[in-house]
C-alpha cells in the first residue's frame, strides 16, 4: 500500500530518489516499475508493474471506438514507460514525461495506493491550495461519503 507524501529531488540527470518508505513495494516486484503521465493532472504516475498491467488490462478492454475511451488509452498507454529501480533506489524518468509534468529540482511524491504521484513542487504547492479551498464546498453527507468520517 502507497500512502504518505514526501519531498524528494531530481538530479542532474532525471534521477528520482524513491522515498524509502515505498522500497519494499518496488523490491516485491523486482524493481520493475512503469511511469505515464496523469491524463488530468500535471503529474506523473509511477506504479510496480503488477499494478500498471491490471491498468492497461482495464484501459485495453474499453471499446476504443468511443472517442473519451481512445483519448485515454492513447495518453496513458501511449507514454507509459518502463523504468528500472538502479542499485541506489533511484528511477530514471524519461524526459518527456518530465518535461510534460514540469519537474526540476524539487518533488513532492504522493502515496495513492496502488501507486505514486509525482509532482513538480511548485505546482503540488498551487494545486494544494485550490483542492483546499475546494474542500470547505464539498458535501460530506453524499450518498458517496457515507459512514466516512474526516
């Protein structure tokens, strides 16, 4: 399970350090991971490989004759990319996917479940704050949001 949030750099040369925290998770799948963008968000996604094939298994099973459901596999499968733990605990992110989700130096990584979100830290911080003025606007007593306590 990937939860939490942390801050990490991006060296030189596209390197991410992954938190060590989330270690164990990319050791059980033999440090084999994928990384796509985030078809909504000015992110990147980063997920162990078991994870991202029960993804794609979903994204290839939607008819692709429906234009939203083509868009999708298109972006997400599209530039997905395989990418190697290195011996030190670090991933080389393809600078494509970088330069699409606007990473420099800082990073903010954020655990959600079945995978990581990777964000520049000055669009995590923006973004931040307008899901946080959002949340005073939510209604919490929504069929959705039953027996959740925050």
């Amino acid at each position: 399970m990937l939860r939490g949030i942390s801050s990490v750099n991006l060296d030189a040369k596209g390197r991410m350090a992954l938190p060590a925290r989330f270690r164990d998770v990319w050791e059980g799948c033999g440090g084999r991971l994928v990384v796509t963008i985030d078809s909504r968000e000015k992110c990147l996604l980063l997920y162990p490989l078991p994870h991202w094939e029960a993804v794609q298994r979903r994204l290839e099973s939607l008819s692709n004759m429906r234009a939203p459901a083509r868009l999708l596999q298109r972006l997400l499968i599209g530039h997905a990319t395989d990418v190697e733990v290195d011996a030190n605990g670090r991933v080389l992110l393809p600078p494509l996917l970088r330069e699409h989700a606007a990473l420099d130096k800082k990073l903010v990584v954020l655990g959600q479940g079945n995978k990581l979100e990777i964000w520049a830290d000055e669009v995590w911080q923006t973004r931040m704050g307008e899901w946080l003025t959002a949340t005073a606007d939510l209604d919490l007593n929504d069929d959705d949001f039953t027996g959740l306590t925050v």
